[in-house]
C-alpha cells in the first residue's frame, strides 16, 4: 500500500506520526510505500518512522533550484535574502502534484499553521480520490486536531 504523507515544515508532533504509521503498519495492508516530499519536519519524521518499520520510502523533493515552465508567469522566480541564486516558487506546488498522480491508498496530512504547501497537496489527493486525513495544529494548539475517522486506523 503506498501512503502519501504532506506536511508543514514546522511540524512537531512525532508522537501523532509514529503512532499513526504504527498502527498502520499493524493493519498488514503492505507491503508499504511510504511517499513524501523531503522536506524537513513532518516529511522527513514520517520517513525516518517508516524506514525503522521496514517500509520502501520514497522521496520526491522539489526542484527549487530546476527551471520554470510553460505555466510559470515571467518574472516570478524569487531570492532568499542575501542570496544569488533564484528559485522557482512553483516547484513545490508541481511536485505535489507529481506525487498525487503517482497514485497511493491513503494521504496523511499534517498541517500546522495553515502550511500553504501541505495544504495544497491534500486537497490535490482529496480531488484525486484519494482517501486524505488532515492533522491541524497551530502554533498554540497541544494536541493537535485529529479528524473523526482516524480513530479507525
């Protein structure tokens, strides 16, 4: 079973992820596929959890730094502050939507602070039909928000 796991950089909560991929793992639906983007935070704890549990994971980092294409508008490529090089703000955008497209049996999002990027990716898989649970949490919130189905993981 391939899951798809999208989440905000400034993700905390590794107990909800571990827990979430244990359970998962316990279910016996695999082999697994754990897909993400390489980002650090939610990305990055899911596929450390996943390894541990034995699953295939599988990266798919954006090209930040690649050039733009035919959609992108002239002129918007950025700089960091104090940078040279410029960045495609695009990127991260399309490469969900590469990962979505890849196709998996389940979407596990982990959003704190209204994460535009993980956002973004959960509603692309929700409109893909995949099936998606969304984790909130903001900057003050402890626990996070769970939704009303996770229970059955």
């Amino acid at each position: 079973m391939r899951i798809l796991i999208t989440g905000s950089r400034r993700w905390t909560d590794d107990d909800l992820i571990r827990t979430l991929l244990e359970r998962l793992h316990r279910v016996g639906l695999g082999p697994y596929t754990l897909v993400h983007g390489g980002a650090k935070g939610a990305d990055r704890t899911a596929a450390e959890i996943a390894s541990g549990l034995g699953w295939k994971v599988e990266a798919h980092p954006a090209d930040w730094l690649g050039p733009c294409v035919v959609s992108c508008t002239p002129g918007h490529r950025k700089k960091h502050p104090g940078q040279t090089v410029s960045y495609c703000p695009n990127a991260g955008l399309r490469r969900n939507e590469e990962m979505v497209a890849l196709g998996a049996g389940l979407c596990l999002a982990f959003i704190k602070d209204r994460s535009s990027g993980a956002t973004h990716c959960a509603e692309a898989a929700k409109k893909a039909g995949i099936t998606t649970l969304v984790f909130t949490a903001n900057s003050r919130d402890d626990p996070p928000k769970k939704p009303r189905s996770w229970k059955g993981l």
